[in-house]
C-alpha cells in the first residue's frame, strides 16, 4: 500500500508498506520468473526448488527482482487511483527496510509541472506570398536536361564537366595506404569528390596521358593517419567522355515524361510548383503560430525531461548517421568533440522541444482535441493509398508506433486549425 507524506515543489513524497504476504507472494513470483537460471546439483535447470536455490545462493537470492515486481505493482495502482498526479518520469526510490516480514521504501515523484498557456487568440500573423517564377521553372528544366545527358568519348583535353575514367595509386611517405588505389575509376572532373586539388590537376590531359597528381589530406580527414599529410597520386587517364546535353523540345517531354509537348510539361511543372510553395508557405505559417504560443507559455521544465530529451537526440542521431554507414563516435571524432560537449551542446534546443511539447499537450487536453476513429482510418487510407475494402488488412499491417503516428498526426493538424482560427492571417 502506498500513502502521500509530503509536497515540496513538484517532488511528492510516497511511503510504500508492503505486508508480510503481499511480499511472500512476489519473492515466489520472482522465484517463478528466474528458476531457470540456476544450475544446482542434482536438479535438472530450472527444476530445483526455492528453497534450495535461496540455500544455495542465500535467503535474499529473489530480493532484487521481488522488490521490483512489487514495488511497480503498487506504484501503478496508485497511479491509476489518482489521476491528479502526473509523474514526469519513474520515481527515484529508497529502501527503508526489507525482510521476510515485509517491506518499507520511499519514492520521490518529479511532477508534471504547472503550465501557464500564454495568450493564443487575437493575434495576427503573415503568411508568406506564394508564386513560381520562371527562374523556378528553368531550374527544373535543366535537373530534367541533366538526367537525360548522354556521355560520348572523345580524344580532346578533359575539361571540367568532363568524365575521365582514370587508374590511381596514392602513396603518402612514399608508402600506398587503403583505400588509396583503384582501377577503371569514372570521376566528373569538377564534382569535389575527391580531395584538394586533385580533380583541377587531371583538367588538360587526354586519353592514355598520365601524371602525378600532388594534394594534401586535410586536416581533419577522418582516417587520422592521413590528416594533415601530403601525397602523391599516380593517375592514368584510360578514357575521356564529354558531356552532351539533350536539346529542350516535344520529343524529350513525350519520351521521358506522361506529357506530349514542352507547353503541357511546363504547365503541370508550374501546378507542382505552386502547390510544393503553398505547402511550403503553409507550414511555416503554422510554425509560426505554434512558436508564438510557446514563447508566450510559462513553465519551469524538471531536469530530467531535458536529459531524456537529450538523450533522445543522441540517439536520433546516432541512427541517422548509422544509416548513411557512419558511426557517432567517429562523428565526434570528426567534429572534434565529445559525447559530453555534445550533449551540452543539445540542452537548449532539448528545453525547447520540451517546452513545446508540454504546452501543445496542455492545450490538446484543456480544449479535448481528438481523433476519431473514422478521422484515423482516413489519414491511413490517404498514406497507403488503399481503398477502403483493404483498410483492415492494411492496418494489421502497422505497428504500434505506426498508428500512433498516424493518431498523433490527425491531432496536431486538428491543433493546428484550432490555433489558427483564432487569429488574423495577412
């Protein structure tokens, strides 16, 4: 059982008393849980009795885990019993006393903390004007241009722009080093994917020309034993390719696109365009509306949401860089950082978020903002694509984060448009 002492602050103070049985009943659940970890002579694993183990490996063997299972047991039935306290994380908890006549133990609570909304009605913002220039367009054009070049070989000077097919061995101290060699290599001269000057050096020279190439690593180049080093690259180029762009007209679009001519191209482009920039002017509107309700908003944020949420863009970071093949540490390693200083450097922008989300989800709760179940079925069938016939199907298909994504998407635009009536929009 679980009784209040005391309030300071947003701590709460929480006494437990665990009875004699109640405190029986989870060493034996303990002792369920874990037998099969335990090899006793004798016995085969996970068939030897409670006794013998506590004999074996003490009285106490199941304390830990019995202390555990009792202690968020009680903790959540007086949750659940009490909806006026809003922990913001699992209590810090000390034991007081524990034998096999029951348990005593103290939690401290960190509450949620008060929320004062600032003023969100009557205010005005400015959406920003939308247009497509033809600037915009051509600059489509030209990615669509691009796509459809075609390289022909040639026997003149490799220029930038040019693609050179080049074998390369780099030594640095007059020894090669990984990574440093390769054979039939295609590199755009002028692209800046390889280091220093390497790629402006190899402009001039035609087919079967070599030379050696001189650069030096920089300094902060991610295989430590090149940083900062000078070296020598032996380059042959095998083979030049010029660059020819396709010319602009009807055959292009109907080949390359669901459009017959330029006109028709141009036309739906522009539509695209408008519609990505209305987007676009959109969104930001709606950022702007929810900054100005955050500033506004009061609240003292516990410490420990801020570390979690810093620890929450570590990780995000982590991943993101574990999918483009890096790692975090040698992300620091290149930034010259540490996880400390980077986790220093994340408290700012990690308040923030906390603040933003605290205060949104005060609003969403004092106003009852909701989605319906109908609401959510739509915002999926709208991201799958699917018809309604294949609804449930699909939906067996999504996990738990899934659909509250989904849920907490259909909310936060449901906030959005409540935020936004409110107010004057120039």
């Amino acid at each position: 059982m679980i009784t209040r002492e005391k309030s300071e602050g947003n701590t709460l103070t929480l006494k437990v008393k665990v009875s004699a049985k109640v405190w029986a009943d989870a060493i034996e659940e303990a002792y369920e849980k874990n037998k099969g970890k335990f090899n006793i002579q004798g016995f085969r694993k996970g068939h030897a009795p409670k006794k013998v183990i506590e004999k074996e490996y003490g009285d106490t063997v199941f304390y830990d885990d019995a202390f555990d299972i009792v202690i968020s047991r009680e903790y959540s039935e007086f949750l659940s019993k009490n909806k006026d306290v809003e922990p913001v994380d699992y209590p810090n908890v000390t034991i007081d006393s524990i034998t096999a006549d029951g348990v005593l133990a103290t939690l401290k609570v960190e509450l949620m903390p008060e929320i004062k909304i600032g003023n969100y009605k009557g205010l005005k913002f400015k959406k920003d004007k939308v247009e497509v220039t033809e600037h915009m367009i051509e600059h489509e054009i030209e990615h669509l241009i691009e796509r459809h070049a075609r390289f022909v070989e040639s026997e003149e000077k490799a220029e930038k722009g040019d693609v050179a097919t080049i074998d390369f061995r780099g030594m640095v101290d007059g020894k090669t080093f990984e990574g440093g060699s390769a054979e039939d290599y295609r590199l755009e001269l002028g692209s800046h994917s390889f280091i220093d000057t390497f790629e402006d050096q190899l402009v001039g020279l035609k087919k079967d020309e070599g030379k050696d190439v001189k650069v030096t690593f920089p300094s902060d180049y991610p295989a430590k034993e090149l940083a900062g080093k000078p070296a020598v690259f032996e380059v042959k180029v095998k083979k030049v390719e010029k660059k020819e762009l396709p010319e602009l007209n009807d055959k292009l679009i109907s080949d390359s696109t669901d459009f017959e001519t330029v006109d028709e191209y141009k036309k739906d482009l522009k539509a695209k365009l408008l519609e990505g920039e209305e987007k676009k002017a959109q969104r930001k509107l709606e950022n702007d509306i929810i900054e100005a309700v955050v500033d506004a908003s009061t609240v003292e944020i516990p410490e420990v949401l801020i570390n979690n949420e810093v620890e929450h863009i570590v990780k995000d970071m982590s991943q993101r860089l574990a999918y483009q093949g890096l790692k975090f540490e040698d992300y620091l390693s290149y930034m010259k950082t540490t996880v400390e200083e980077f986790k220093a450097s994340k408290k700012d922008e990690a308040k923030r978020n906390v603040k933003a989300r605290l205060v949104l989800q005060k609003i969403i709760r004092d106003n009852k903002i909701s989605a319906s179940q109908k609401e959510i079925d739509e915002r999926i069938m709208k991201y799958a694509g699917t018809k309604k016939e294949n609804l449930d199907e699909f939906k067996k298909s999504l996990s738990e984060y899934e659909k509250a994504y989904i849920e907490n998407d259909v909310i936060m635009e449901k906030l959005v448009k409540f935020l936004s009536e409110g107010n004057t929009i120039e």
